[in-house]
C-alpha cells in the first residue's frame, strides 16, 4: 500500500475512533441524565411520603447526607459512598407501603401493626428494584434494620453478613432518631446521643462504622465527644430507629 493510502487509512480510523470517544461520552452524559430523572422520581416519592408521615419529615435528607459521609470516612469509593447517601436517602421508602394510621401511632403498636411496620425495608427495597443500576442500593435498603447481633430484620443477618451500607445508614437512622424529639421523649444531645452509639458499638452497631460516623459529625458539631470516651449511658436512649 503506498504511504499516501496508508496516512489516509490511519486519519480516517483516528476519525473514527474519535467518533466513538464521542458517542461513549454522549451515551455516558445521556446515562447520568437518566439516572438523575431517576433519582429525582425517587425523591419525590420520598417527598410524598414526608407529606404522610412528620417522623421522617428532614430525616431522610439528613440520613443520606449523614450516610454519605461516613462511608467516604470509612475510605469507600466515591461511587459506593454515593450508592449509601442514596440509599440512606431512600431508606424508608418502604413506609409509602404502611397504612398512615399505623405509621401515625406513636406507642403502643400491636403486635400486627408491628409486623406491618416490620415491612417496610422489604416493601422499599421491591420499590427501588425495577432500576438494576441501584441495586446495591436495593440491598441497603432491605437490611437496614437488621442488627450486627442478628436481632434485627427482615433477615435477622449478623456481622460481616450485612452489607456495610446497610450498617452504615443504620448507625446514621438510630442517631437522627436520638437527636430527634419523639411523643415519649425529648431529643437527646448529640453528645448523648453519640454516648449511646458507642454503647451499642459492637453490639447492634457496627464498631468501625460508629468510630467512621462520629469523626464526621465532630467536624461538623463541636459538642460530640471525641471518639474513644466510652461511656455508658444507663437507659438513656428510649427506643430507637424503627
Ligand atoms: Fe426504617
């Protein structure tokens, strides 16, 4: 082939590869918008369910943020912090599936109000999974009630068996409903409320996500005491996330 022909060939493959750098950014800009306007539909069913239910009024948005945080502290990748900020956005989605005169009563469930209450990881989680991109958040979602001790649901996992996202939004969902004023209490300190975080560390808590969680709060709010001081806190908690 004369170098003539063979300079034409290679512009023209340069061109096309070009091109094709440009479609994929197209296809990945185009896959970010549809994952945006996702998102954004989720959020507004989030909204709706803010509308039903005062409890979770600021706390999702709190729980993702707050989320987020912890698992950059605890050296995740910037995607996977961002999959948990969303999912501890979305966490209680599932509540949308509660009758609002159980979600309504503050004390007292019975025990098949309960059970109903009791669903609304797995109801969230079947809402969330139509979008396969998210489906590491789906997980989150549906274990974010169980305990590091197993008691907790729907799966009654333990340990390493729950996904860290999962462990993660709880140890934010239980200190945002501490902090939070409840019909039977008032809203604990954030110092307090950190107290009783490493009191369940190890225990229903994961100890590692407490420890990431509570470093991130301390940037945010001076009075959260430094990680490490220990101590116990006698019944002070009242019951918390359901
Ligand atoms: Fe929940």
């Amino acid at each position: 082939m004369p170098a003539d022909d063979l300079a034409m060939a290679y512009r023209r493959l340069n061109a096309s590869y070009q091109q094709t750098l440009r479609y994929a950014e197209d296809v990945r800009r185009l896959y970010r918008q549809v994952q945006g306007a996702i998102y954004q539909s989720l959020l507004g069913l989030a909204n709706a369910l803010e509308a039903k239910d005062a409890y979770t009024r600021g706390h999702s948005e709190r729980v993702g943020r707050w989320s987020r945080q912890a698992a950059r502290a605890l050296g995740l990748a910037p995607e996977e912090a961002e999959m948990i900020g969303q999912a501890g956005l979305l966490h209680d989605i599932g509540k949308i599936g509660v009758p609002e005169a159980v979600l309504r009563k503050r004390a007292g469930l019975e025990a098949d109000e309960w059970a109903q209450m009791r669903r609304h990881p797995v109801i969230g989680a079947q809402i969330v999974a139509p979008f396969e991109f998210f489906a590491a958040g789906a997980i989150t979602i549906r274990h974010h009630h169980e305990r590091l001790d197993g008691s907790g649901y729907p799966d009654g996992l333990a340990g390493a068996a729950i996904p860290l996202g999962a462990r993660v939004v709880a140890v934010a969902d239980v200190y945002d409903a501490l902090t939070s004023d409840r019909p039977y209490r008032a809203a604990l300190t954030p110092a307090a409320a950190a107290e009783h975080l490493h009191a369940e560390a190890g225990g229903t808590l994961d100890g590692d996500v407490v420890v990431a969680f509570l470093e991130t709060m301390r940037g945010l709010r001076e009075e959260v005491p430094r990680v490490g001081a220990r101590a116990a806190l006698p019944g002070a908690a009242g019951t918390p996330a359901r």
